[in-house]
C-alpha cells in the first residue's frame, strides 16, 4: 500500500513523472520550490514523507527500511526523475533495484550523505540531536540562514515539528554503524 502521507504538485495526467525524497528532519512540503519547478517544466510531482517524517510513525531504522516503504510507488508508476536530499540520497540509491529496466530515470544526489569523514558524521550527529530536540522558530532559521527564503525556513520549522521523536533512534543507529 502506497503512503497516504505525500505532497502532489501538478497534474496526474502529465507525461513526465519527478519523485521528491527529503533528508533527514524534513519532510515532503520542504520540496515546495523544486516541485512548482518542475511542473512549470511539465511533471507531476510525488514528494512521499519517509517513515518517522511528516507525522508518520517509526518503528525500523534501516535505510533498506526507508526504501521498502517506498517501493508501492514503483508499482503504481514509473518516473522519469528521481531527486534525493541528503539522508533521501541513501534511500534513492536503495531503491534502484526498484526501477525498470526498460524506461531510464534520471538521479539526482543533493548533499549526499553517502560519503562522510568520521570527523563530519560526529558533527552531523550532533546537528540531527540538536536540531530534534532544540527546535529553532522560523526567525532563529532565517537569522541563522539569511539567503533562505521565509517559505524555506517555516518548511524547515515544521519538518523538525514533525519528526516522531523515536525517529532520532536512526540516527544512532547509522552513525554507529558509519564510525
């Protein structure tokens, strides 16, 4: 069963197709920007909340977790781009197994967090504890972040609000695995 738990932008009856996976802390109203993009280009946008985001509870913390809750999107359409955003880049490259291998899909890799120093992955990790249970207003994000749009910081006020705060169970779980 596909997740009830989405955005959608433009019309489902467009020829292309754009799946939007979030990072970590967001949510799939944090794509907003890129998706009037895209449908000014002529996709339908799907933009899925990952386990534990968007109000959704969390109770598996695998990347492979991520993606399985996903696959339901591949049996009900194909696309023509695949864009993930930090923690989304692990999931997108778990799902290529998923794609057809008849039809070639555009990735698309925004700050991947595939590659990290142990140095990086123990500040990220103090970022994710933080930013989870230290949530910022939308002025301390547009102070903090002054090329943001105001747009962009209420996105990333609420993606924070909505994490499930087992959630942050993932995060010790990967960067125990990654050091």
């Amino acid at each position: 069963m596909m997740s009830s738990s989405a955005s959608q932008w433009g019309s489902p009856t467009a020829r292309r197709r754009a799946l939007l996976i979030h990072g970590m802390t967001m949510c799939s109203n944090s794509w907003e920007g890129i998706a009037q993009l895209l449908v000014a280009e002529g996709f339908f946008v799907i933009a899925p909340n990952l386990l534990g985001h968007g109000g959704r509870r969390c109770t598996k913390y695998q990347v492979s977790d991520f993606a399985e809750d996903l696959q339901p999107y591949f049996a009900m359409d194909t696309f023509d781009v695949i864009i993930g955003h930090s923690f989304g880049c692990s999931v997108t490259l778990s799902l290529l197994p998923f794609l057809p291998k008849t039809k070639e899909t555009t990735i698309i890799l925004i700050d991947s967090d595939v590659e990290f120093s142990e140095a990086q992955i123990n500040i990220f990790k103090d970022y994710f504890v933080d930013w989870t249970t230290n949530i910022r207003t939308v002025e301390e994000h547009m102070a903090e972040n002054p090329t943001w749009s105001r747009r962009d910081c209420v996105l990333r006020t609420m993606g924070v609000e909505l994490v499930d705060s087992n959630t942050i169970e993932i995060f010790r779980v990967i960067f125990q695995v990654l050091t």
